[in-house]
C-alpha cells in the first residue's frame, strides 16, 4: 500500500508544476518523455497571445495553467515611489520606473491541451506602492497551487486565493513592500494550510516571513527578520523552512515562524532559490559577489565557493550533482556535498544573456536565454551540448514541465512544447 501511495505522488509531481520551480522547487522532472527539439514550425503543439508583461513562470494543474501578468497604463498624476535610502543617503535607482503608472494585474487560466484562454481575473488596478527595475515585472512571482486553491502574489498589491474555476475566494494584504525601487521576485510557498511569503525590504528595518491561512487568508503568524531587500523564494527541508539573505541564511519551523537557527549570509543579493540535497542546504549570489555556500540543515556550514554564479538565473542540482550558470551561460559543476569543482568554466557555442533559471529531466539540463534559444546540456561529470532550440522570440521566464510538455512564457506568447 505504501508502495502505490508512493508511486501515485510520483505520477501527481510528474503531471503537475505546481509552484516556481515545480513540486519541490528544484526545477527537475522525472518524466521520461519531453520533446528535446523544437523550432517554429516543429513540435510546438499551440502558440497563444499573453497581454501585458511579467516574468512569472507557468504554473500547470491537471489541465490548467495558471499565469499572471501585468499590464501597464496611463501616468497617474501625483503618484510616487516610497524614498529609499542606503544609511542616510537617498536612493534613487537609475533604471527604477512603473510607480507613476496605472497597473492593471491579472491572473489569467489557460488550457493545457488546447491552449484556450479559460478566465481571467483582475486582482488589482491602481497605482503600485513602489518602482520597479525596468528589466523586472510587477508580475514576477509564480501562482502557487495545490489542486484546489490558485494563490497569486503581487507583493505590495496584496496575495490572492482563487478557486480552479476562477472564483475570489479571498485576498489579503501584506502591507506596503518597498524594495529599493527593483519590485519583485520571491513567490509563494504553501505548505500544509499555510502560504508563506518572505518579504525583505530595503536595509531590513520591516523585513518578515509570515504565514497566511489557505482557508480564508488570515494571518498565522509573522516572524521579523534583519535583512535588507532580498528576491529569493525560502525551500522547505527536512521539516525546517529555509530563508536566504544577505546578511543571514535562516531556519524557521513553517507552523509557527519560530527562528531554528541563524548563521551568516551571503553578503550579496539574495536573489537565487536555495537548493536541498538530502541533510544540505546551498544558497548562492551573483552580485556583487559570486558566492555559493553549502550548510547542513542544522545549521552548519560546510563548504564556500566563489565563483561561476549569475545575478538573476538560480543553479540547479540534478542527479547529485550541483550546476551553477553565469549571466552568459558558462556552467560550473560541484559536488553538493563538498562543493569540490567536477568542471569549471565551460562555455557555451555563442554567447548571451540569461534570465531564466534552468531546468532538467531524462539526463539533460536546459538552459534557455533572452533571445528564445534552448540549449540542451548532457548532465554528468562531462559537459556537452547535445541540441540548441528557439522560438524565435525573447524569453526571461524560467519554463514549466509537465506530463509530456514543456510550456514557455516568451515575451508576448506562451508554447506548449510537444512531441
């Protein structure tokens, strides 16, 4: 009984990408039986028009595919962004935009087989609390489902439960998030009846973690935190939630907030998803610094590497071993558990640049840059580039696989992949 009980959760995880990053948020399929090629024309089985902008990744449930997007409108006339500072000093990013600007955000459902828009809900529209970075979205964090719930998350303009059928069953706000004018990126995590947001502001004065009820939205619990502005989405392992941030990585028991332990952060952008291997935890940073750290889940650290790390794309690890990637693709592999090089510093055949985090299945790794093109690596202690794919059109969303597709969120379009 155990057996098939075991094998039926499986079989679920294979078919469904119910979260950033798929079931347990490592980006990795067991499936079998994905298409490795494609092109215009070749194995895309739909291609349908996405309005509005946003980085989130599809989110596929059963015959459904959750995806949520922004859409920019009119100045609106005496909106602001909240002043940010770094000590006493202002700050002002070069590249900060969208808060003076009407946003109309939506959560849209689409048909995995036919590729037909189902609904679409408005969530917000108005004017948003803080700026972005011009290259981010006010759509950036992923849909988290469990099968009957579809939570959307849009930070300062508040978390979102539907039904599957597109009913407001509730929302709920977190409260003004102001994160030095970048806007967001860290994406739900349900667990139990909870949903988790980790929400770091600015230099971490109003930093927390906290849990909302599934059932009706109300705040569990709230722990705070002292650090600065982070983008990463906390991982459960081993019972324990683990939190990144610059100047501490954090355990916390995910039924109450309570802090398990502490120790020293990465001292950079906390951007990247942490990565579970068994009793290890590895949290990782591409800017300023290039930094990747391997910690037990009881806290203690165990190896640092510093180097061959992207600003924006999260490693991944695939089959006991641990792949970092550059903002321009070159791969770096270590052994999880020691953070011993197996290779460092392989290329790929044409440079360019990379959003998107990677994803892996059937012995292959899938690296897919802003242009739309898909390179296919061999995963193993050898690295080699088996096929190159596109679509022909920017892509800065990390893709979703599911049952016998893979879906793309390009920049106006979303593809299901098929054989």
């Amino acid at each position: 009984m155990l057996t098939v009980a075991l094998l039926s959760l499986l079989i679920a995880a294979d078919v469904n990408w119910p979260q950033w990053r798929g079931a347990d948020a490592a980006g990795v399929s067991e499936s079998t039986s994905l298409p490795t090629s494609w092109a215009p024309g070749s194995h895309i089985a739909w291609k349908v028009d996405v309005p509005g902008s946003g980085h989130s990744q599809p989110v596929v449930w059963g015959h459904r595919i959750f995806l949520t997007t922004a859409v920019e409108g009119e100045p609106v006339a005496g909106a602001a962004a909240p002043q940010h500072k770094m000590g006493t000093v202002v700050f002002v990013h070069p590249d900060s935009v969208g808060a003076t600007r009407k946003q109309t955000l939506k959560l849209l459902c689409y048909d995995s087989e036919s590729g037909k828009l189902q609904w679409e809900r408005t969530a917000y529209e108005g004017t948003p609390y803080d700026n972005r970075h011009k290259r981010n979205t006010y759509a950036s964090p992923t849909v988290a489902t469990d099968g009957a719930l579809a939570i959307a998350y849009f930070e300062s303009m508040g978390l979102y439960a539907y039904s599957m059928d597109g009913k407001l069953l509730w929302k709920t706000s977190i409260g003004g998030v102001a994160s030095m004018g970048m806007g967001p990126g860290t994406s739900p995590v349900l667990t139990g009846d909870l949903v988790i947001i980790q929400s770091d502001e600015d230099e971490g004065n109003h930093s927390f973690l906290a849990a909302f009820s599934k059932k009706d939205g109300k705040e569990v619990w709230r722990t705070p935190r002292r650090v600065q502005a982070s983008w990463s989405t906390p991982v459960l392992a081993n019972g324990k939630l683990i939190a990144s941030g610059s100047e501490s990585v954090i355990a916390y028991d995910p039924k109450t907030g309570k802090e398990l332990w502490n120790v020293v952060g990465l001292k950079s952008y906390a951007i990247h998803t942490p990565l579970v291997d068994g009793d290890m935890v590895i949290v990782t940073t591409g800017f300023p610094a290039k930094r990747s750290i391997g910690i037990r889940t009881d806290g203690e650290i165990v190896w640092k590497y510093e180097k061959g790390t992207a600003y924006v794309p999260s490693p991944i690890l695939y089959r006991g071993l641990l792949y970092l990637l550059t903002d321009n693709g070159t791969m770096t592999c270590l052994e999880p558990k020691t953070g011993k090089p197996v290779y460092e510093g392989k290329r790929l055949p044409a440079p360019a640049k990379f959003m998107a985090s990677p994803v892996a299945f059937d012995g292959k790794i899938l690296l897919t840059n802003e242009d739309g093109d898909t390179y296919v690596i061999k995963a193993g202690p050898e690295h080699e580039v088996l096929g190159k794919n596109t679509v022909e059109e920017p892509v800065y969303s990390s893709m979703a696989l599911a049952g016998d597709s893979i879906f793309i969120r390009a920049e106006k379009h979303l593809y299901r992949i098929h054989n």
